[in-house]
C-alpha cells in the first residue's frame, strides 16, 4: 500500500503533465487539425481504440448520379445524408462495368453539384453497385482516398450530431432525421432506385455507445504511426499469457492508420500544461517545477511572451485522454519520476482481460518506448470475460446479465473466485453456470467438512511431537507422496498461469482423494487407541495445511478461516496468505502404487457393502479376498481393510475367484458376508 495511487490525484496529474512535456520536447507530440473519430453525444474525439464495433441491422440505398451525357450511373450507400459532403465518386479500375466513365463527371443528387468519377483500387467491386461515393467523411475509406486523391473537403455535421448549413434542405435536422429526409427527397425527384436490407458493423463511443462520426478537428497527437515499429520490438521481448495474445497487439499496430488523439473536450482529466500566447498564438509549455498545473485555472509562470512579448496568455482548455494517466502506471508504480526503483521496473506482470490489449498494453507500450525506449512490464496475462448463460456477451438488454453481488450472497466470493479459476483455460472466456458455482461451493463445504472432523480428531495431538517414520503406515506414505506431486504439479501449473489446471488439481485431490479415501481409511484408527494413531493425525495435519496453502490464492476467505482456527497457532505465519509456497518433499512411487492397490480395494468393498444395503459402520461378519499376486501386499494391510469396513474376520487368500472384483485391478476379486 505504500505504493498507492489514484489517477485523479493532483501528485498522479504532476506525473501525467511530465510525460506529456517529456514526450512534446522530443518531438512526439503535436497539434494538428485532422479527421479523428467524434463522439457527437460526448462532443469530444475519441482514439480509434475506443472506438467499439457493433453488428446491426440497417438500410442500403440505391440511388442515382446523372452523368453529362443524360445517363445515370447507381451508387449504393448506407449514409445517403452525406451527400452533402461527396467530393467524388470511385470505381475499381478493373471493373470492366465502369472503366470508361473514369475521368468523367457526375451530378450529386439533390445538391446538383458535379464531382469527378475516380479510379481507386481498393473499391469492392462486388459491394453494391460496385460504383461508391467519397464523402469526407463516411468512414475510414474516405479519409485515405480523400486524401490519396488530394479531393476537397465539405463538411456537413455539427459537433452535436446535427446537419449544418452545408446540408442546405437537411440542415438542422439530425443525422438519423437528415436519413429520413434526404430519401423522401431522392424517391421525389425518381432518383430513389431501391432500398436493401443488410447486416453491417457500425462504430460507437465506448462510452455512451452513440455511433461515432468522423470530423476534422484540431487535436493533439502522439505520433503512434511513428512510434509503430519499436512497439512491435518491445511487445516481441514480453512474454504473453496465453501466447497468441501478442497477435492481437501485432495486428492492431499494424493496423492503425492514424495517430494517437490524446486531447478530449471534458471537464475532468488531467489538463494539458500548455498555454498560448493571445498574439501570436505561440505555444507556452509548462516547465516541470510548475506542476501539477491547470491551465484553465492559473497563469503561465513568466512575464511575456517570448516570441511577440505580449503578457497576455489563454490556457488550453483541452484535458488529457483517460490512458495518458493509466499508461503509466507500471512506471509510477515502481517510484518515476522522483525515484525510480529498477527493481520493480518494468513491472514483473501486466494482468488484464483481452478487451484492452488495444488501449491498457499497447498505450503502455507506446509510452514505455516513449518515456524509457522499453516495455514498461514483462508479463501480459490477458484473461478472458465470463458471458452469459447461453454464451453471448452480458448485457442488460439481452436479459442474461447477473449481478456479481447476487452471486456472492448465494455462494459466496471463495465459490465464485473457484469456479472462475478452474473454469477455463487462461484467456478463454466462460459461460455463466450457477450449477458450476455450486459446484464449487459443494467443494468448499466438503473442505470445511474435512477441518471440522481434524478438529474433532486431533484435541489430543501436538503437531510439534516428532513422528517416527515406522509409526507411518503404507496409506499415510501414500496420501503424503500424492501430496508431493501435487505441490510440484500446482506449482508448474502456477508457474505457466495455468490457473485452471492448478485449481483443479487441488480440487481433484481434495475432494477424490483426500476426502473420499484416505479419511475413510484413517478414521478407526483415529476413534480409538492405536499405535498408528499419532501417524495418522501427523499426516492429516500436513496434508490439510498444504491444501489449504495451496488453495489460498483461490480460496483465500476459507483458506485463512481455517488456518487461523486449527493451524496458526503451531504454525510461524501469522496469516496463511503470508505462508510461504509448499515445498515438495521426498516421493516415493512404490508406496504410490502398492496404496492405490489398497486404496481400491477398500472402495470397491465399501461399494459392494452400500450396494447390499449394510450401513458403512455395521460390521461385516466375514470378508474373502482372493488376492493373486497382491495376496502379500493386501495381508500386510489387513488392519486398514478390515477397520476401515469394520470385518470380523478377514481372510486374504492368493487363490480363488470371488462374487465381486475391483474394477481397476480385476486380479482381485472378493465375497462379503453380513
């Protein structure tokens, strides 16, 4: 804790404001009116990484551009009210359909202007009518082929979503009523052809999920498109978990086209320490003992301009997008700027789901490469999302959200984390199960089961009185050998972030075998004297402390409810989530293997016992095992089979062939006798 931070905090804005001055005195940042994505609800821009695409349903329009020669040529659109905006209309130049109009001119219905008809390659020529108009701007298309084509630039909406006087006819109206409009008018004029309807991505603010519009607007950047190569070096030296993550980051780099927009018109975010001059318009950067600063609020500290002189300054009114603050948090974490401690940096683990690979790691990335020319973390663990019950995305309106708080109330935090961990393989997302969280809880139960009869067993045992190791019988060297390989097996599993193979190899052996077989086979020896009854209670102890060590990262209310009842006080840490990580001890495979002959054959009695309806704690008159080559084995672990399904008499024999068989050594075979 005593690295806490808050982004909101004047001290978090001091660090945000020196990476921006940082990064603007080497060249990376800079202000400039381009086309970025806008948010005509927000009223700001927003990064082409906040931006988030959604299927819908929606119109394709047909309509037609008169030519010079009286013809008319079909454009199919879904945005007919930008016409207002089209410089031009593009063919692919191998579409044999259009190639002779190239060069021509067309007439933009409603607004009579004439545009050029244009070859551009990238037109799908199987889209539409394979004839689309460039409005500046549509979509991301029309911002490259403006551009390419060096075509002029009509803007027809307003900060607010509405049509401007550019629109003529349509101009106050919304967008979504300038659509509705401007088809009346085109059916009016018989330019309406026919009206399609088609399954499209559209894309919408991340915040309030208006669709977002494309606007020039004067911004500041970070050259990203500049910075692209080192960040595809450095995200090559990270190790991602799991590994075809860094695809996803690959792809999106690749991908981007523009810069980064880091300036947002909102009134809470870090401010922008820049003013400038009311002259001249010279830009006045803060120097970094004057932070943290706001520029709204307070004056640049000098006298005069030092371009014109004048004393008259205007601070930016701009603040700082949301991931300047948070792309540096591996960096503030570990002390930067006052004190970086290298140690700590770049930061060992960088967790988070894949949903933000494209903002949190590769802004991270760019800053790192910005800031520090390297990766700010060394580990991406990318997590995956839980969806709903039947597989989509939750969500309010497809009526398959479910409220964490529901679900904790019912089963709790520990069954939930539980059924989380070992419900999906690291980066895969999960479907909504109460009956897996059950599940978990269920388990749960069995464990607190489990502490509650070794509390009750163990009134009169001293974990700290040695044991000798012949008071050890051949199941407690066979539950604590299991134990063993389960540690290393968790710890790998730990090791690699393979959370659901760790949590359900301790599930598996808790409940299967720890619970189901070695407690059934220790019980009678616990309940009265016995020679090996300070073995047993050992061996319980320690198994039940490493499953809970274990499990506590897990699991870590129940975990420290039990440790601290039954285990702390013997024990050196005063919390289990302070206990240092088991270490395996010596594995001993014979004792593995001549226990699960035991092991099994006391199961398939008890089976065969609950089968013929004799209560576990009646005694059993007579018992026949025909042992073969197990005869030795099973005979100098009589009294374990014997107490464990309390049998008057036992007979162990090599030869003989009984009524019942243990399935997965068929060589045994047995006969019980009420």
């Amino acid at each position: 804790w005593t690295t806490e931070y808050r982004t909101m905090d004047p001290d978090y804005w001091r660090r945000t404001q020196l990476s921006f001055i940082i990064m603007y005195k080497k060249g990376l940042i800079y202000k400039d009116k381009l086309p970025t994505y806008w948010c005509p609800r927000c009223e700001t821009s927003i990064a082409e990484a906040e931006v988030e695409y959604k299927e819908v349903e929606r119109e394709l329009y047909y309509y037609m551009f008169l030519l010079e020669d009286g013809s008319g040529l079909m454009v199919a659109s879904t945005r007919p009210e930008l016409l207002a905006s089209c410089v031009a209309v593009a063919v692919n130049p191998k579409d044999v359909r259009y190639r002779h109009l190239i060069g021509r001119k067309a007439k933009v219905p409603i607004y009579d202007r004439w545009v050029p008809i244009i070859a551009e390659e990238e037109v799908e020529i199987e889209f539409g009518t394979g004839a689309v108009m460039i409005c500046t701007y549509g979509d991301k298309s029309d911002v490259k082929w403006q551009i390419r084509h060096n075509l002029p630039v009509v803007i027809s909406i307003t900060d607010d979503g509405f049509m401007n006087e550019n629109a003529g006819p349509l101009k106050g109206l919304s967008i979504e009523e300038a659509r509705r409009k401007v088809v009346e008018l085109l059916k009016e004029k018989g330019l309406l052809v026919k009206v399609e309807r088609i399954k499209s991505s559209i894309g919408t603010c991340w915040r309030c999920h208006t669709p977002v519009e494309i606007l020039p607007r004067e911004e500041w950047f970070v050259k990203t498109r500049e910075l692209a190569d080192r960040v595809l070096e450095e995200a090559a030296k990270v190790k991602w978990v799991p590994e075809y993550m860094v695809k996803r980051l690959e792809n999106w780099v690749k991908s981007l086209d523009w810069d980064w927009p880091i300036s947002r018109k909102r009134f809470f975010a870090t401010p922008i320490p820049i003013w400038y001059c009311k002259k001249c318009g010279e830009v006045i950067l803060a120097e970094p003992d004057w932070l943290p600063v706001d520029p709204r609020k307070e004056k640049p500290r000098i006298d005069k301009c030092p371009k014109c002189g004048s004393t008259e300054f205007v601070g930016e009114t701009d603040v700082l997008d949301t991931w300047m603050d948070s792309s540096i948090t591996a960096a503030v974490h570990a002390g930067w700027p006052d004190n970086l401690d290298e140690r700590l940096f770049p930061a060992d683990l960088q967790p988070n789901g894949y949903d933000i690979i494209r903002t949190w790691d590769y802004y991270l990335l760019v800053r790192g490469v910005a800031l520090f020319n390297k990766t700010q973390f060394k580990i991406a663990l990318i997590n995956g999302m839980v969806r709903g019950t039947d597989g989509r995305m939750m969500h309010k309106s497809y009526g398959n959200y479910v409220r964490l708080m529901d679900v904790i109330e019912k089963y709790g935090a520990d069954a939930f984390r539980l059924w989380t961990a070992s419900s999906a393989a690291t980066g895969q997302d999960i479907r909504f199960s109460w009956e897996a969280v059950d599940y978990a809880r269920r388990f749960l139960v069995k464990l607190w089961n489990a502490a509650r009869f070794y509390f009750m067993i163990t009134r009169d045992f001293d974990p700290k009185v040695s044991v000798k190791e012949d008071e050890f019988r051949l199941v407690d060297k066979w539950i604590l050998s299991l134990l063993n390989k389960l540690i290393i097996e968790v710890t790998e599993a730990m090791e690699s972030y393979n959370f659901m193979a760790a949590s359900s190899a301790i599930i598996s052996f808790t409940w299967h075998v720890f619970c189901d077989h070695y407690l059934e086979i220790i019980k009678y020896r616990i309940s009265g004297e016995n020679p090996h009854k300070r073995a047993a209670q050992k061996t319980l102890y320690t198994v039940l402390l490493n499953i809970l060590r274990l499990l506590s990262p897990f699991t870590p209310h129940i975990a420290e409810e039990i440790y601290s009842l039954l285990f702390r006080e013997y024990e050196k840490w005063k919390s289990i989530t302070l206990a240092e990580w088991p270490k395996p001890g010596k594995i001993d495979e014979k004792a593995i293997a001549d226990g699960e002959v035991v092991i099994r054959t006391v199961a398939a009695m008890r089976r065969v016992k609950h089968d013929l309806r004799i209560p576990l704690n009646q005694v059993v008159s007579k018992a026949t095992i025909y042992a073969g080559k197990y005869v030795q084995l099973l005979r100098d672990n009589a009294e374990d089979i014997s107490g464990t399904l309390r049998i008057g008499k036992l007979e162990i024999l090599e030869e003989g062939e009984g009524q019942h068989r243990v399935d997965e050594y068929p060589e045994i075979t047995f006969n019980l006798e009420p």
